[in-house]
C-alpha cells in the first residue's frame, strides 16, 4: 500500500492518503474538505506554493484571469474536465490579477496557461482555451508517461 502526499486545498495542511483510497472520497484528516473534489478549488500563492512542491498525485493549475474571456469560456470546460478525472488528479485556478507573484515566478506569458505539477516538478504545460475532452486526455498523456 502506497501512500500519497495530497495538500488540503482549503486549509494547507498535508495529509497522506493510501493509493488506493484517491477515489473515494477522502477528506482532509485537519478541516474535513474534501482531498479529491470534483470541482476546481480556487487557491491562494501559499496553498498553490505548498501544494506545486508537496502534492504526489497530480494537481492541474489553471492560471486565468477574470477579464480573460478565452479563461471564462474555458472555465465549464475546466470544470467538466475536474469532473471526469476526479480521483486520478486535482484541479484548481490560481486567478493571476488577485496572485500575479506565483504565474511570473512560472514563468506564465499569457493566459489561460494550464501547468500540471507532481512530487515538487512541473509536469507539462499547455496555453490557450481548450475543450473538457481536450483537457482530459491532455492530463492523461502527460501524467501516464511521467508516471
């Protein structure tokens, strides 16, 4: 049984889940939130910090902006995306107008740029609007080859 470091996205605290349960729900063992959720969870620069360097399943970031129109069309998209892939990988949205100081660390020239981290790396990268299925199998590729 191998356990994994998962970052609560609410509360920053880090907790270890077994491999095996990622899929059922778990919650953070400190505030209960939900570990794995279905829906993309807006974080803050310290949870994205700590969750980009310590989370060992992988976690999709989303860097937008609200006055990005390709970012709020692609956002139902991103959140469809969340939906088919719970369990396998968390999804969250770092808005750069509210957080600018972690998408120019990133290096992020442009936006909606999707990063996906894993075990304290950057995994891939994509920039611009995509669909839900394009944004799966994105994911899918990405973390089945740096498994």
């Amino acid at each position: 049984m191998t356990a994994k470091k998962v970052v609560c996205l609410a509360c920053g605290q880090t907790n270890r889940l077994p491999e095996e349960k990622l899929g059922a729900a778990p919650k953070c063992g400190t505030c209960g939130a939900g570990l794995m959720p279905a829906k993309p969870i807006e974080i803050d620069a310290a949870t994205f910090a700590k969750a980009s360097r310590t989370d060992e399943v992988a976690l999709v970031v989303d860097f937008w902006a609200p006055w990005c129109g390709p970012c709020r069309a692609m956002a139902p998209q991103y959140a469809a995306a969340a939906q088919a892939m719970q369990g396998r990988a968390r999804f969250a949205k770092l808005n750069t107008e509210d957080h600018p100081e972690p998408g120019a660390r990133q290096g992020i020239r442009g936006i909606p740029t999707m990063v996906i981290y894993r075990g304290g790396r950057e995994v891939a990268r994509v920039s611009g609007a995509r669909s839900s299925s394009q944004i799966v199998e994105w994911v899918r590729q990405q973390t089945a080859q740096k498994a």
